[in-house]
C-alpha cells in the first residue's frame, strides 16, 4: 500500500462515527468517579468496599465455578480438533511473528502484576501476614508456610487466569474473523441471543459495562503502580512521596502510553511491548543466575506439587476451607480483577490474531503466559523466600512497616548489582502500566466506534481522550485519597466492575460450549480445516 492510500485509510478510520451511546455513559461514570475522589474520596471507599465485600463473600461459589468451568473448556479447545480452525479462513496469513505476537500478549496483559506481587505475595503469605495461613492452620515462617507460598502463587497467577482472557478472545476472534460480526462484546453473544443482541438498547449496555470495567480495572492498576513505584522512589533514593510525585509519575505514564496508542499497534503498541518483555526476560534471566539457582528449581518443583496435590480443593473453594483472608481478599479479588479486564481484553487479542489456528491462539493467550507466571514466581519468589529465611533480607519486615507491595524494594536492595536493577525496574514498571494501558485505550477507542476493524486504527482524538481519562482518575484517587486509601478506593471500584462483567463473562462461557460444540456452521470449519 502506498503512503497516500496509507493516509486516505487512516483518515476514512478518523472520520467514522462515534457510538454514543456507549462513549457518553462510560465518560460520565469515569468522569463522576474521579469528582468523587476529590470530594469525598472516603465515602466512595466505603461504599465501594461494602459492595466488593458482599459481592465476593455471596458470590464466591460461583466465581471458582465460572473460574474452573473456563480451565476445562479452553483446555478441550487447545487440544481437540477445534484448534485447527484458523481466525479468518483456511487461507488467511498471520501478520504478526510469534515474538511480537507474544510480546503484545505478555505484556498487555498482568505484566505489571508479576512485578509488583512476584516477591511481595510470596513472602505475604509465608510470613502470613494478613492471616492468609489461619484456614489451614499452618505455622507461618515454617517449611510447609514455604511450600504454600509458592503454589498458592502458582494457583493464582498461571493457567486458571490466563483462561479467562484466552476464551474471550476465542469466541471474540471467531466470531468476527469467520462469522463476520462486529468487533464487539455484544457480537460474541449472537450464538446464544441470536443477532437481536446487536440491536439497540442491549448492544449497548453490553459494551458500556465491559469499557466501564476495564477503564476502572485501568485505572486501579495505575494506582497500584503509582504507589508501588513512588515506595520505590522513596526507599530507594529517598525521594518523598505526595501529590508532586505521583502527579509527574502519572504525567510520564499517561504521556508514554497515549503517544504509543496514537502511533497504532505497528508501531507503538508493538514496539513499547518488544521493549518491555526484553526487560522482563533479561531480568529473570540475571536473577536466576545471580541468585540461589538450586533453591530455586527445588522450590518450583515441590509448589508444583504443593498446587497440583490440593488443585480440586482450592478449585472450588468460596472461602470455606481457606478462610476470608486467602480466599476473599486474593483469589476471589484476582478473579473479579480478570473477569473485569476479560471481555476487551479478549478484543485486543481478538484484533491481533488474525491468520492463527485457535490452538495457537490458545498457546500464545494461555499456556505460554500461564508458564512465563510460573517461572518468574519461582525465580523471584523462591530467591525472597530463601533470602528471608536465610536472614540475607527481612522483606516480611518491610511490607508490615510500609505495606503489602513494599517488599519488593527490600528484596533489590540485597540484590547483586541492586544499584543497576532498582532503575531498570522503574522503567520496567513504568514501560508495562504503559504497554496494558495504551492496548486498552486503544481497544475502548475501537468499542466506541462504529463499524471498527481489526486492521484500523480508532479516531486519535478519542484515544487520547481515554488515555487521559485513565491516568486522570488513577491519579486523583492516590493524590486527594492519601496515596493508600486512594488505590484501595479505584481498586474497589474496579472489583465492583468485575462483578457486573460477571453476568456478560458467563454468558461468554456459555455461548463458547454452543458454539464450538453443538453449532453446525462450526463443525463445518472444524471439517474444512482437516
């Protein structure tokens, strides 16, 4: 294509028609949320808490239901005859590589979350600390703490998340690419409600719920980033926190991932998630080796064992057996969290999967995520705990003084080659939040618009505008909340978004086991494809 016909395209893009119906509502909520926060920001905790509280402790059955159920069906999908069906046609060409493809994936998704929790949530619960062990009636500091530690890590951040995300694109990719829908959330429910679902009033509500729990899911994110990285600032080269900081800290985010969002997925998107999964392999590459290696792969090996012996227990769990503090207060969070984010982030991998069988959807989504998770818990939660134990650095310490995402500037602390480790973690940090956030800005920007296509990029303008709105709201929470109240308050906010997304995402679940096993047009795929 030449450059000319390159810039009629992306002006035809820019000029297509805003869905108001979903930009104003989701615009409004963000906008009203952020008010709040300057107002009253501890009367918006408040209410948020109660209703995350009620939500998971009433609900918990059945997001380890939804959560289980997910784990089974992707796993037929990747290895049944359905993984040979390729988004597009038989003769459709990938355009991505499977480096880029994997980077975008790692990256725009929990990327940040290994970072912050890799080392904290490890020695969180070895140190038991918020009463995480109390269910089970482990001592804490002992060698079984230990073994928990690591699975619980394994069970909460491998291939039981990474599931969620990888069946929404699924269905999303499917229905687009071969089915010929909208590139919509509402779309990926037409087996089920038929094409009246893309009409309207409900098309609507569908899509207005899925971007209002991202944005917030987003800006929850930041938050936590922006405290996390401004602890590190100050632990580490003595710089105060307060509004000052967090302000710049959010004006160099927003800026990096608006700008890599405004210059598209070729070029910013791609090019930002390359950068910042360079950073992530280097970095578990030089801790692994500079760290006790042995510990570590003997650590990986009984919590895999320590998950897999209890995987069913755990599984179905509602805080029965483990008790509110694990249970609630982690997993339940960490569902809600993923739920919340799953419907447009499955968009955004739906967008970048053209041309891919679904079983290599599915290894690049799922398995191969899930496995960077276990790897990286090992190297760098098995490193903390021996240092811990060891005497070598009191992280559990540290995160009772400063906080639950504290730990980790302890741990670099003692780290060989600390001084060149701790700066490129904070641009780590910083280039991650960017990567997740400028994909899903971009994504929004796409559910906003009418007509949008996997190979076109959303209106500048609106990009922008949800960029800012993020950092925005991330911001104003930790500034005008006291830096902690403020995060909990956007993090409260996200985990109510989840549980909204809760009825879409079983509705996913549902309309993927129809589609892919009982719709005919499918099974002709699944023939073609032989």
């Amino acid at each position: 294509m030449t450059a000319s016909k390159e810039r009629m395209e992306q002006q035809k893009t820019n000029n297509k028609p805003i869905r108001w119906s979903v930009f104003i509502p989701c615009f409004l909520v963000i906008g009203g949320a952020a008010i709040l926060g300057i107002v009253n920001n501890e009367w918006l905790t408040a209410v948020t808490n109660k209703i995350f509280s009620w939500s998971l402790s009433s609900f918990g059955w059945l997001y380890q239901m939804v959560a289980m159920v997910t784990l089974v069906l992707v796993a037929l999908l990747a290895f049944s005859k359905i993984g040979n069906i390729r988004f597009g046609g038989s003769e459709a060409k990938a355009k991505y590589s499977f480096g880029a493809w994997f980077a975008m994936t790692l990256t725009g998704g929990i990327a940040t979350g290994l970072i912050t929790y890799g080392v904290n949530e490890v020695l969180i619960y070895f140190g038991n600390i918020y009463g995480e062990l109390d269910g089970y009636g482990i001592k804490a500091l002992s060698d079984e703490a230990a073994y928990f530690a690591m699975g619980r890590s394994f069970y909460n951040w491998t291939f039981i998340p990474y599931a969620m995300y990888a069946l929404s694109g699924v269905v999303i990719a499917y229905m687009y690419f071969n089915r010929k829908t909208e590139l919509s959330v509402a779309a990926s429910l037409t087996p089920l409600f038929g094409e009246k679902v893309m009409n309207g009033f409900w098309k609507s509500i569908i899509d207005t719920l899925s971007v209002l729990a991202i944005a917030l899911g987003l800006a929850s994110s930041l938050g936590a980033g922006l405290a996390l990285i401004g602890t590190g600032l100050s632990s580490a080269y003595g710089i105060a926190q307060g509004p000052v900081v967090w302000f710049i800290l959010t004006a160099i985010i927003t800026i990096t991932f608006t700008v890599a969002s405004v210059t598209g997925i070729d070029k910013g998107i791609k090019w930002l998630a390359g950068l910042t999964s360079k950073i992530f392999y280097v970095l578990l590459i030089v801790l692994f080796i500079l760290g006790p290696t042995i510990y570590i792969l003997n650590m990986a090996n009984v919590g895999l064992g320590y998950w897999l012996d209890r995987f069913w227990t755990w599984g179905f769990d509602p805080s029965t057996v483990g008790g509110e503090q694990l249970v609630t207060w982690w997993t339940m969070y960490d569902w809600a969290i993923w739920i919340a984010y799953a419907p447009l982030m499955g968009i955004f991998f739906a967008i970048i999967a053209y041309g891919r069988t679904i079983r290599q959807f599915l290894v690049i989504n799922w398995i191969l995520p899930a496995s960077f998770g276990f790897v990286w818990f090992s190297v760098w939660g098995g490193t903390a705990l021996k240092w811990q134990i060891s005497g070598k650095a009191d992280i559990i310490a540290t995160i009772q003084q400063e906080g639950a995402v504290a730990g980790i500037w302890e741990f670099l602390k003692n780290i060989p080659l600390g001084n060149i480790i701790i700066p490129v973690i904070i641009v780590a940090l910083v280039a991650a939040f960017s990567t997740t956030a400028d994909t899903m800005s971009t994504t929004i920007a796409a559910l906003c618009t009418k007509g949008a296509r996997h190979d076109e990029e959303p209106a500048i303008w609106q990009k922008i505008v949800w960029g800012v709105s993020i950092g925005l709201i991330a911001c104003v929470m930790v500034a005008f909340g006291g830096g902690a109240q403020g995060v909990d308050g956007v993090k409260y906010l996200a985990a109510c978004g989840g549980f909204v997304v809760l009825i879409i995402f079983i509705l996913q679940v549902a309309s993927a086991i129809k589609l892919f096993f009982f719709d005919k047009e499918t099974k002709k795929d699944i023939e073609s494809e032989r």
